[in-house]
C-alpha cells in the first residue's frame, strides 16, 4: 500500500458525495465503509496515510478491507481530458470542489397558448425562475450536459442527476415577447405547413363529408307526390325531413296555401300542428313569433289572415328569417293586391286561396330557392348596379328622358340581374323590395322570358302602391352576339342565365298603354345602339364582377359586401375563384349572416366584429355611411385583414360613381 494519494485505489463510480461541516467530503462505496477526502491546502500527503479520528482502525495486513480516501475530482469546465487510470492524477494544481445543491423546487407560473390548428402549448413567465437556473445563469462556465459530453466524451459527474441541468437552460421568456407582442403572430416553421401558410383560402381545409351542409347541393330537387294508396309516404316523409330550409303558408283557418317542398297531402299534419301553437298563443294575448326543436329554428310571420312559417336548419336569425317571410307575402300581395285578400277572408275565413294564386307557385319557389341559397340583396335589403363609367351611364339617362312618354312612370335598363339605369318622377322612387319581386319575376322564375321577347305584366308593387295596379312592359335583349361562341360566356356559380340577359322595363299606370311605351323601347334600343351604349353594356356583362385581387392587387381578402347607406345599394366581387359551386356559396352566406346578426342584434352597439373560426377570418364594420363585410383564410392575420379592408372602402370611394347609381335620371 503506497504512501501518496496516487498510489491509492479509485473508488467506485457508483459514489455520493456529500459535504460536511468543515468542507470535507465523506464518500460512501458500495460496501458501505465511508472515506474522506480533503484538497491539498487543507491536508499533506503524510497525514492522508494516517487515520481520522473516529473513522475506526485498520486490521492489519487486510488490504481487501482498507479503502484509502480518494483524490478530489477535476473540474471538468477547465479540464481537456479525464484521465483513464489513477496514475495520471494531478492533484497539485486541481482546485477544491465547490458543493452546490443538485435539485431545485420553484413555483412555475404557466401560461397556454391556443395555436390557429386547435393545438396547445404551455409556457413559463420570467418570475417563475428556478432558483438553480437563476445560479446556473450568472455562474460563468455553466454547460448543458451536451456540451459536458462534447468536451469530456462523458456524460460528466456521476455524483450529479438530470435535474441538475435542467433548471440551467435558457428560458423562453414571458408569453408576449414569446409572440413578439403579437398573438397572432407565427414562426417561420409553422408557417412552412401547408394549411398554415396565408394563401389558404375560406373552407379550403374542411372536409365536406364532415360538415353539416353534405347534402346541401339535393335542397332543391323536388318531392313527388304522394302516392293515391300511400305506399310511398314513409320514403317521402324522410326526403321532406332531410330538407334544410321550408316556407309554408297557410290561413288562419288552417287551409293549407303554399309549402315549398311537398305537396297537400304531405304537409296536411304539419299545417294542423303549426295552426294549433298560433292559434293557442293567440287566445292569450301573447303571439308566437319563434321556437326552437333540436337544431331547427321556427320563426312565424303573422300577415291579417295569413301565416308564414319558416323552418330553417342554416343558423339565420329570426329577423333574418322573418324577413324573407315577409318577401313571400309581399309576392303573394304582388299578385293579389291588399284590398282583394281583405275582401276574400272577411268575406269566407275558411277561402281556400290556392286557387286565386294559381300560377303563381313558380314565382313563390323561385323566390324561397333564392333566399336558401343565400341572397346578398335580400340580407342588405340593397341593389346591386352594374359598374359603368359615370359619362356613360349620363348617356344612357337622357336616352331614357329624350324618348320618354307621357303616360311612363318608371324606366329602367336591367342586365346581367344588375340595375343599369332607372328613370322615375321627381318625388317617387322605387323600394328595393320592389325591385327584388320584379328581378325575381323577370331573371329567377324563368316563366316571362318563355313568352317571347315581349311581356305585357299587370302587377302590384306593395312598397309603392299596394292596393292597386301597374302595368309593366318587358323586353329582353342577349348580351352576346348570336355569333358568340358559348364557351367565351362567363358561368358565375348560381346565376344560370340571367347574367346573360338584358331587359328593358317600362312601367305605367295606364292599362291601356301598351303600344305607346312598346314604341319607347324600340326608340331607346336604337339610340343606344347608335351612340355605342349597348355594346358598352354588352362588354360590362360579358366582363362580369372583378375579383378581390383585381380590386386590391395581394389582398388576402377572398370576398366582400359594401352597402352604402344613403344609395341603399351594394357591391361586391365575383364569386370565382374562390367561391366555386353551390355549397361553398352556401358557407359563405352564413358567415355574412352570422356577422350581419350580431351587427345589428338588438341593443347591439357593435361597430367593429373581428371574427376568427377554425376556417375563416372575417370582419364585419358599420359606420353611419356604410357597412361592410369581408372574409378571408384562417390563416390571414388581424393587422392583414384590417389593412385589406381599408383598401377595398378606399377603392369603393374611389369608385363610387361607377359602382352606385347616385341620383339617376329625374323628370
């Protein structure tokens, strides 16, 4: 046995090191028996031979039993190379070895953060710093244990644990400088994710299969009858329950009018229940205006002697619901006029009115089809105008005021479903719910256009007189040559035909003056025709509405409604590219009505809705001016949004004699 503490035996690597009082450190093997070791400027080489006090003696010539103490570990910040056997210690220039604790218990405060795909991540304030970390951080030389084992080639002291290294990591700071002040604010990788990046467009990353509205695009196919024997009514009642969307009408006597899907025989039970709640929340002096079953709205409409029923599964509102009613009654008046439906059920409560409004079922469901849909006009309750240079739009009022009649009352040039120019009396101008029936009548139901070019139409504007008639003439001109190849046609989603058409209206109170406003279309046809205004309007329809990034060039915006106030119009962009087909369509009427609802919700007095789903951003903004509402992807920020909103207003103020009708033409 040597003399020196070189020549003594290294210890196990399976040691605890602990520090006593006077700065020693008692070491304990595997066997149990305890060593001491002390650094030179505490103890000789000499006096490491002999035995401490109160450690016990040594049985002589036992070496197997006798465990010198062990030399003090290096510092492994300051030193190259652990040497692999004893010999090679140094212990001459190897300072003492500072105990410091090797765990560290503080109380963390957490913070979670929503990511924009619905995952989670929890993070750490600054006041929640371990008392190790705080050490670790202002100790100079401190390491990870990866840059311990890059520079020893060992996972370093075997006397220490994992939680000595973990609390020495840097922290990632407090959650607002974690998202540089910005909470919507992503880092590079994430947005290297596809369905991350901000060119996703509204909808894009839902599955359909999943959503709500899979059999949306089956809405409009109709009902067969049912069947004399009534073999085929359980087949039936499964298609009308699959339906998103009704409109029933029936009197106050319970006679069944009208049902947009399924005929007298399906509805017969339905009509009975509906008529029994009004009736009974009538007799107590509190009418039924609205209920709701599972998922399904029911919003009633009570008109005199009739009763609107809407059954709507879309999300509408009740005013929104009641009123596209109210358009439906408005219809029904459109035919009838207000004194003749007075006069049916003072006279016979029980009158069965399908008979007066035979004919009339096309128009109806024309209508209700529009409002299932999704109708901008009809949730703004606006027009939309054709976008025209304001000198020719001037051109084409006087052509419409040098060939006027006498006996005229309203003029206006129709195309493409977009008013182009409307001649009227100095204190009269036509409601929009008006000119909603007529665009209806004229470019949805289809059945004035299968007469021919010319139409002769007695009907009742209840927003301009609703106890009389009118008399309006209507003529159709296409908006492409016959030459036209079809294919050059532009297909908006959902338009069918209409955008190809356009129609000259001329409305008088004369029954008699057919002839005299049929000379006034043949005058104006050709003056347009001769001063280029026609195919000045040919060329605006074949052109179509301009996208979001025609309007804005690198807009994130994919769509958006402007109304203005004072001109009760709107404007908006095409539906393409973004907006393809019936359903997505669909989705985005009810994000425009779920915005417009909480706009104007009662005592309601938001004037700023930023709303963020899963998949889609919007704003909804009402000013005294305007209102407007945009949508863009899930991924497109606040500050994007915002900045595209401003440039759309800025282009819409810009525009504003090219996209509104301000004035028109006045005699």
């Amino acid at each position: 046995m040597g003399s020196s503490p070189t020549a003594s035996r290294s210890a196990s690597n399976n040691c605890i090191q602990q520090p006593n009082a006077s700065g020693q450190t008692l070491q304990a093997d595997d066997h149990g028996d305890t060593t001491m070791t002390v650094g030179e400027d505490q103890m000789s080489a000499e006096e490491v031979e002999a035995p401490q006090e109160g450690m016990g003696a040594v049985e002589d010539g036992d070496e197997d039993g006798y465990r010198p103490p062990l030399p003090p570990r290096p510092n492994l910040s300051k030193t190259p190379e652990r040497p692999t056997t004893p010999g090679g210690l140094n212990t001459s220039n190897r300072p003492s070895l500072l105990s410091k604790p090797t765990t560290a218990v503080s109380s963390i405060d957490i913070q979670t953060l929503s990511f924009p795909d619905g995952s989670r991540g929890t993070f750490s304030t600054p006041a929640s710093r371990s008392v190790s970390e705080s050490a670790a951080l202002d100790t100079p030389g401190s390491m990870t244990p990866k840059e311990r084992h890059s520079q020893n080639g060992s996972e370093g002291d075997d006397a220490t644990s994992l939680m000595s290294y973990a609390p020495t990591m840097k922290g990632t700071g407090d959650l607002a400088s974690l998202l540089n002040d910005d909470i919507n604010a992503q880092s590079p990788a994430w947005r290297l994710l596809s369905s991350k990046a901000d060119t996703v467009n509204p909808f894009e990353a839902i599955d359909y299969e999943n959503t709500s509205l899979l059999n949306f695009e089956n809405e409009f196919n109709e009902i067969a009858p049912v069947d004399s024997k009534g073999g085929n009514e359980e087949e039936l009642l499964t298609q009308f329950k699959a339906k998103y969307k009704h409109y029933l009408c029936l009197s106050s006597a319970g006679k069944p009018i009208y049902s947009r899907h399924g005929d007298q025989n399906l509805i017969n039970g339905y009509i009975g229940i509906i008529q029994t709640l009004i009736s009974f929340y009538e007799g107590s002096k509190d009418p039924l205006l609205g209920f709701t079953a599972g998922g399904t709205r029911f919003v009633i409409f009570i008109a005199g002697p009739l009763y609107f029923v809407a059954i709507s599964r879309l999300g509408e509102s009740d005013a929104q619901l009641r009123s596209q009613l109210e358009a439906l009654y408005m219809q029904i008046l459109s035919t009838l006029t207000l004194p003749t439906l007075t006069h049916l059920f003072s006279n016979r409560p029980n009158t069965d009115l399908r008979r007066p409004l035979e004919g009339t079922e096309t128009l109806l469901s024309s209508l209700a089809d529009t409002f299932t849909k999704g109708s901008p006009s009809a949730l703004l309750s606006a027009l939309e105008c054709l976008k025209l240079r304001k000198s020719q739009r001037y051109v084409i009022n006087n052509t419409l005021l040098k060939a006027r009649t006498e006996k005229l009352l309203y003029g206006l040039i129709v195309a493409g479903g977009r008013l182009v120019s409307v001649v009227r009396p100095k204190r009269h101008s036509l409601h929009p719910s008006d000119l909603q029936l007529i665009f209806n009548m004229l470019f949805e139901a289809g059945g004035v256009k299968a007469g021919g070019g010319e139409n002769w139409i007695p009907l009742c504007l209840p927003g301009f007189n609703n106890r009389g008639y009118l008399y309006m003439y209507v003529s159709f001109l296409n908006a492409y040559d016959d030459g036209q190849d079809g294919e050059e046609r532009p297909s908006t989603p959902g338009s069918g035909a209409r955008e190809d058409e356009i129609a000259v209206l001329l409305i008088s109170a004369e029954k008699e003056s057919f002839y005299e406003l049929k000379q006034m279309r043949d005058d104006v046809v050709s003056q347009l025709e001769k001063n280029g205004s026609m195919d000045i309007i040919k060329a605006a329809v074949r052109q179509g509405r301009p996208s979001t990034t025609d309007i804005v060039p690198g807009t994130q915006l994919r769509h958006f409604l402007y109304k203005s106030r004072a001109n009760v119009q709107y404007t908006m962009p095409s539906f393409t590219p973004y907006f393809n087909g019936l359903l997505p369509q669909r989705r985005l009427m009810n994000l425009y009505n779920n915005l417009h609802a909480q706009i104007h919700a009662k005592h309601s007095h938001l004037k700023v809705l930023h709303s963020v789903s899963r998949d889609s951003v919007s704003l909804a903004w009402s000013t005294p001016l305007f209102e407007f509402y945009c949508v863009a992807g899930p991924n497109a920020s606040r500050a994007s949004i915002a900045h595209g909103a401003n440039k759309v207003i800025q282009w819409v103020k810009r525009e504003e004699e090219r996209v509104f009708i301000i004035g028109g033409a006045v005699f």
